[in-house]
C-alpha cells in the first residue's frame, strides 16, 4: 500500500503542477496564433479546461485522503500542494464567473448610443476576418429580447457619456490624441481633419483586441468627443470596454477643463 499511496500522490502532483501549464499552453498559443481563439478560449479553456481542473482536483483530494489515512503517514504536504492547485483554480473560475453576471452580455460600449463612432473600412475588414467574431451590434437588439444592445448599456453604464468643452475642435482633437498616446493601446489612424482617432488594446493572456475609436466633432462655439470601444471576440467583455474608457474621459474632461482654464 506504501508504494500506490507514493505513486497515486506523485501522479496528483504532478498533475496538478501540469494544470497551469495546460492554461498557459492555451493562453499562449492564442495570442501567438498557433491556434485561434475558438480552440484556445473557447474549447480548451472554457469547454475542457474546469473538466480538467475538476478531475485534478478530485485525483488531489482523494491522494490527501490516502496520504493521511495510510501508515506510515507520508506525502501530506505534496497532497496539499496538489490540492490548492485546482482549488485556486476553482476559486478564479468562480470569481469570473460572477463578474460576468454582474456585468450586461454585451462587447460594444459608447458614449453616443444614437449615432455612436464608426470605424474605417480597415478596421471593419480586420473584424470580419475573425472566425466567429463580434459584429458592431449596438443598435441592433438582442437575440430573443425586443430590446437594443444600446440599451443594456444605458441600463448598466449609465455614466459613460460624452464630453464637451469650449474649447475648438482642432484643440480638443490634439489633446484628446495625446492622451490616447498614453495609454497601453497601439493608435493606428489619426486624422485632424475628419476628427476620428483609431486604436487597438490587446490582452495580455489570449492576445483578444479590442477596437478604439474616438470621435471630435464640433458643438456649438467648441467640441463634443465621443468614444466607442468594442470587442473583436466574446458575447460579454466582462465590463472590459467600459473599464477602458471610465479613466480616459474622466481625465480628457480634466484635460480639457484645464485647457480652458488656461486660456
């Protein structure tokens, strides 16, 4: 018996240690792509991957059982080990899980939910070149509901709006760009005269892109900026979008404040 208890506990550990790597391998291989996202994301991780980390967890527990119940008690600790693995694993899925709930199943966020940003052809190319990638739905509704995708964000964000300022449009634009400059995104298309700004973020872990736009036009005696960043893949961006543009126009509008103010 002392030789199955070391080689069951061995075996839990060694598998539980393999499981990151499991994640890792998926996460990479998207982002690289030496698959795409719908084999990386969508069968390994989401489909396979709490199948895998389920049956680790169980070949762990029941190895701590044997480790502690078997004389002479020996292995516990490497059991243990072998246990917080998929637990921790587990514990992430779950909290993932909740964060999705919370949040409205939509991928496409903007500030102007009647005309919002649009994109340039080569954007909206690149989007149609994902497999099984989002389409720019905001103003269309949601399968099996009456209701537009606009206004599940009017229901969930009702903060992200736009900005105005007093400031003239070829001002508003050139700060409204720096700023874009600063973030972690790659700004792709800037065009002064049109108004519109173009950028990509990219996830670390599965190398999932979502496209930025921003919009200037002008308001009265000054300018409006709207802003619009969505998806490329995922029925839900887990509130990913609207993370993204919270802190950037909450700073454009203190930019542009200070701009006025400054004269």
């Amino acid at each position: 018996m002392d030789g199955f208890r070391d080689w069951w506990v061995r075996l839990a550990l060694i598998a539980a240690l393999l499981l990151p790597v499991y994640f890792l391998v998926a996460a990479l291989g998207t982002k690289f792509g030496v698959f795409d996202w719908r084999l990386g994301f969508g069968q390994l991780t989401f489909v396979w991957g709490p199948r895998l980390v389920l049956a680790v967890a169980a070949l762990a527990l029941l190895g701590l059982l044997i480790a502690f119940f078997t004389p002479p008690r020996r292995g516990v600790i490497s059991a243990l080990i072998a246990v917080l693995i998929p637990a921790l694993g587990l514990g992430y899925a779950f909290y993932v899980r909740q964060q999705a709930a919370a949040v409205p199943p939509i991928h496409d966020i903007s500030t102007d939910l009647a005309e919002p940003p649009g994109f340039s052809l080569a954007v909206v190319e690149a989007r149609e070149a994902v497999p099984d990638g989002n389409g720019l739905d905001l103003l269309t509704k949601r399968a099996g509901d009456d209701r537009l995708y606009s206004d599940l964000q009017r229901e969930a964000y009702p903060d992200i709006t736009h900005v105005s300022t007093g400031l003239a449009p070829g001002r508003a634009f050139e700060i409204a760009l720096a700023l874009a400059r600063e973030q972690a995104w790659q700004v792709n298309r800037d065009d002064a005269g049109a108004g519109d700004i173009e950028a990509t973020a990219e996830s670390f872990w599965y190398g999932f892109v979502d496209d930025i736009a921003i919009r200037v036009r002008p308001d009265g005696s000054g300018a409006r900026i709207d802003m619009r960043s969505v998806s490329r893949v995922g029925r839900s961006d887990l509130g990913a979008n609207a993370a993204r543009m919270r802190p950037y126009l909450q700073e454009l509008r203190a930019r542009l404040q200070a701009a006025e103010s400054a004269g």
